[in-house]
C-alpha cells in the first residue's frame, strides 16, 4: 500500500538561520507510521536505520523529540531530522 501521492524538495532557512532541506509528502491515507515516513520521504534507507534515529532521539514530531517509530502522524504534522523538516499534507 503506498501512502505517498506526492514528494517535493525545496530549500528552507530556519529561526537560525542554517539552511536546510523541506520534504513535502502527500499522504493519501488519515495517518501514516513515523518510520514509514521517513522511508518514503526518502531519509533513511531502511527501517533498521528509521529506528535507530528514533529511538535516539534524532527526530521530532511537531517541535517534540519522539521515540516511537510506531508514532501515527498525520497532515499537517511537521516531522524534523537534522536539518531536514518533513511537512506532511494529504492529496
């Protein structure tokens, strides 16, 4: 089953003025698993490594570090690795 409908890339400038990279990834279903995400979003290659980031606490989930890959986000959620932040919308 395939959650994406649709990637983009764009640059971002944060609060800090360190320039990143901004995923935009249109879901099709209510909700998508954290470690789904960031496989199709395509930041990780692999689930092994999805849960490693999480369960560090590399990644957060609205401003929040979230350590459950099984975590349910939704759109409109901003995911955040690194200097990569995820928006998700629905298609």
């Amino acid at each position: 089953m395939s959650h994406i409908g649709c990637v983009k890339d764009a640059n971002h400038s944060n609060d800090s003025g360190t320039s990143g990279v901004t995923v935009e990834v249109a879901i099709r279903d209510q909700m998508i698993r954290l470690g789904q995400l960031l496989k199709l979003a395509g930041v990780v290659d692999d689930g092994g490594q999805a849960r490693s980031l999480i369960e560090d606490g590399q990644v957060s989930v609205d401003g929040e570090v979230e350590r459950r890959r099984g975590r349910q986000v939704r759109p409109g959620s901003t995911v955040e690795l690194g200097e990569t932040r995820i928006l998700v919308t629905s298609t």
